[in-house]
C-alpha cells in the first residue's frame, strides 16, 4: 500500500500550479490540486487573457479612425461594453473548462476549496485531510490597496475593473506600472477620459530610460492626463462621485478611481508560517534555484515567490519542479534575460539589461537608438512614433538588451529574444537582412551607435 494519499498535493491552480501537476501526472505521478476559486488562476481569469481582449477591443476605435484614410466608409461605429464583457467572461469560461480536461486528462484529481498545510505530508481542505509526500504551493499574488489611504473603499482593483458592467465618463489609475498603463489604453480606447497618478517622475519604473519617456509621450498624444510626481492622501466620495485630495491645495473629482499600486504574494492562510515555512518581509515564500522552501517536503513556483512575476516564469518554474521531482530530470532555475511586454497602447515589449542596469554591472557600452513613424500611420497623418534600443557591450559586440515601444512590439521582441539567448553580436545583427517594409527591420539597420 502507498504510504502516502499522493505523490504531490499542489495549492493553487493558477499557471505554475496546473503545469506542475500536468507534468508530475504526465510522468505518473498521482497527483492532486486544490483551488478555492475558479481553475486557470490570475492569467486565465483576471489578468493576461481578459485584459488582452479588452486591449483589443479598444484598440480598434484608433483602427476604425484611420480606416477612412484608407478610403474605407465607417458609420455607427460604437463600442457596446456590457456586450464586450459578457463576450469576454463566455471566453473565460471557455479556457477554464479547457484547463480541467487537461488536469483530467494527466490524471490530476481536483479538490475544491482552500487548501492549508498541516504538516509537511498533510493539507487540509474543508476539514478533510490528504496526506502527500510532496506539496507544491503556486497561490499566486493579489492586487492589494493601501491600508494608510482614507476612503480607499471607494477605489477598484483590476479583479474589479476586468468586469465592470459600464464604463464611468472619468476613471483616475493610481499606478504607473504595467497594470496602471495598461488600464489606461483601455479605458481611453473605451472613449473615456483617463487621469494617471503616478508617484515618481514617469511611467514603467525599473524599464529602461528611453522607453519610459517614449511611452508617456505616447499616452499623453492620446489624450491621456498624466500626473507624475504626485499622490492621492484621501478619498471622498461627494455628491455621487469621488473627490481626490492630492499634493497640491487643489481637489479632484473624477467618477472612478483604479489602484494599480502592487500586487502582493497570496500567502496568508496557506498555513506556511504554522509549518516554518521562511517567508520575506513581502510574505513571498524563501525558494532555492531549485523550487525548495526552508521545510524538506514544501516547495513553491510562481507569484507565491516574488522571483519574477509573469505568467510564463511560473509555468517554466512548475515545469522544471516537475522534471527534477518525477520525471529524474534535474532542472535548475533559469531566469537570465527573460522577455517581457506591456500592452499599453502603444505596447512595450523588452529583453535583456537597461542602459543603466548595462552601466551598473560595469559594461563599456555602445547604445543604438531610432525613433521613427510607422507608414502604417502615414496615410492617417497620425503622429505617433516608435522606439527601438539596442545596448551593446563595446569590448565583446554582444547584444545586452532590445528595447522597443510601438505596434506589434511584443511579437518582434519575442524572435530579438532567442537571439539575446544565443549571445547575437551587433555584428549579426547588421548581417541580417532586413523584411522591408517593417518596423522589425530597424533593429537590424541602425548604422551607428548614438552614444
């Protein structure tokens, strides 16, 4: 008889937690997984996927605008929201029941409700107990609002903003992260006025220089009011809408506010703390390169770590515990020049160093810079503009990092990424002949380096 219920107990079915358990039950593993809510976690269903259908959506009232420089004939054109939403939430529905045939399909059994650490071989769940000889915790991170912030119940989260029935004439997002800048192209695709707060002196803190100032050029062109420098101190909701108490002596009134603040490891009530699971001043829960927590037995992926918080982190993390812990594949941690993109309108996708983070660990740099108006919005006379970077190591010619912020960015950076993984040199680079007419072909094609 089996010693223990299970091979593994996983806490969470987000991303990481479903990729572990597939993998662990695809190498015959017998596996279980409890989720308190809803299967598919942040990505599937308050995050990358219904975000990216609202960016789409609203992305088309600037597609719509310059088809008539296109000589097409655009009348009635109007955005249906409530529709929009219903369309988006039947799409979750959809993914979710995809994501439980294929747990069932590796043979992973699903247990409904909150699953909380006993011991290092036991989980409890709704007063019934499992016994497991291993358990992975993927619970993800939640948004979370500021506690020292009077009236902070009146503002939304992204949980909240994702399925808003209606849109508000005026929404103010405290934030300028990737959540906030991304909320902002959506809700002033939406046709509403937008307000963006944000605390230090551009958008996309820890992004390289040149793609912070590109973007916020970009948001501001399209009406977006950005208010950097600058701080909400209280919330007052007065005669039906919300009256902001910022730095100045001035008061601002606006319909909705979104904070975009941060999103905080989801670990309280998990039972780590009981166990002596070692947790950071964050609550992300303390993991090696090898997934391990400071309890033999108890590992951990994804958001839960605060390692790197993007869902493809967390699938390559449950993937690599799986192949080390069922499959006698050792598969240590790598999280060296992982791509990333922001879909604000326009996006931002990057890869590799910064400027600054290149100058910091003590390269000698050669950086290339262009900035130029795609031809695709020629014809409309719209002014906005594109940015690629490249930061070189001057010594060795290797490419250190690929910076852009325009259309169909994030598509481009994923291909520059391989090369960056490859160690590509500049040299390669100009060797590769270039797609004309494209945007892409610009990361190949700048002659000489502006600094």
């Amino acid at each position: 008889m089996p010693r223990y219920d299970f091979d593994l107990f996983t806490i969470g079915a987000g991303s990481g937690g479903v990729a572990a358990s597939r993998r662990a039950g695809g190498h015959g593993a017998r596996v279980a997984i409890a989720e308190v809510d809803r299967i598919g976690g942040t990505c599937v269903l308050r995050g990358c996927v219904p975000k990216k259908l609202l960016v789409y959506a609203t992305h088309l009232r600037e597609a719509f605008s310059d088809a008539v420089s296109y000589g097409w004939t655009v009348e009635g054109a109007e955005l249906d929201w409530g529709k929009l939403v219903t369309n988006k939430n039947a799409e979750l529905d959809r993914l979710e029941g995809i994501y439980q045939r294929m747990l069932a399909a590796a043979g992973v059994q699903i247990v409904s409700g909150r699953g909380v650490i006993v011991d290092p071989h036991t989980v409890e769940v709704d007063g019934r107990r499992y016994t497991t000889e291993r358990i992975l915790v993927a619970t993800g991170a939640w948004p979370t609002l500021p506690a020292d912030v009077p009236g902070i119940e009146h503002a939304l989260t992204s949980n909240e903003a994702l399925d808003l029935t209606s849109v508000p004439d005026h929404v103010t997002i405290v934030g300028g992260g990737y959540i906030g800048v991304e909320f902002a192209g959506i809700f002033s695709g939406a046709g509403v006025r937008v307000t963006q707060i944000v605390r230090s002196d551009a958008v996309l803190r820890g992004f390289d220089h040149d793609v912070r100032m590109a973007l916020g050029e970009e948001l501001r062109a399209r009406g977006i009011e950005l208010l950097c420098n600058e701080h909400v101190h209280a919330i007052e909701k007065v005669e039906g809408r919300l009256q902001l108490t910022l730095d100045g002596p001035e008061e601002m009134k606006t319909d909705a506010i979104l904070y975009a603040t941060g999103r905080h490891p989801n670990t309280a009530g998990v039972g780590l703390a009981e166990v002596g699971v070692a947790l950071d001043e964050a609550g992300a829960i303390v993991v090696d390169e090898w997934s391990r927590t400071s309890v033999p037995g108890i590992w951990a992926v994804g958001d839960a770590t605060n390692r790197v918080q993007l869902t493809p982190v967390a699938i390559a993390d449950g993937r690599a515990f799986a192949e080390t812990e069922f499959n006698d594949n050792p598969s240590p941690i790598d999280h060296v020049a992982i791509p990333s993109a922001v879909f604000s309108q326009p996006p931002v996708a990057t890869v590799g160093l910064t400027e600054a983070e290149a100058r910091a660990k003590g390269h000698d740099i050669d950086v290339y810079r262009a900035r130029f108006r795609p031809m695709q919005h020629v014809l409309p006379g719209r002014e906005t503009r594109t940015m690629m970077k490249l930061v070189v190591d001057r010594p060795s010619d290797r490419v250190l990092g690929v910076h852009m912020v325009g259309d169909d960015a994030p598509e481009i950076i994923q291909g520059f990424a391989v090369a960056l993984r490859c160690g590509a040199t500049k040299k390669q680079f100009d060797a590769t002949v270039g797609i004309h007419p494209t945007s892409a072909e610009e990361l190949v094609t700048m002659p000489a380096p502006v600094k």
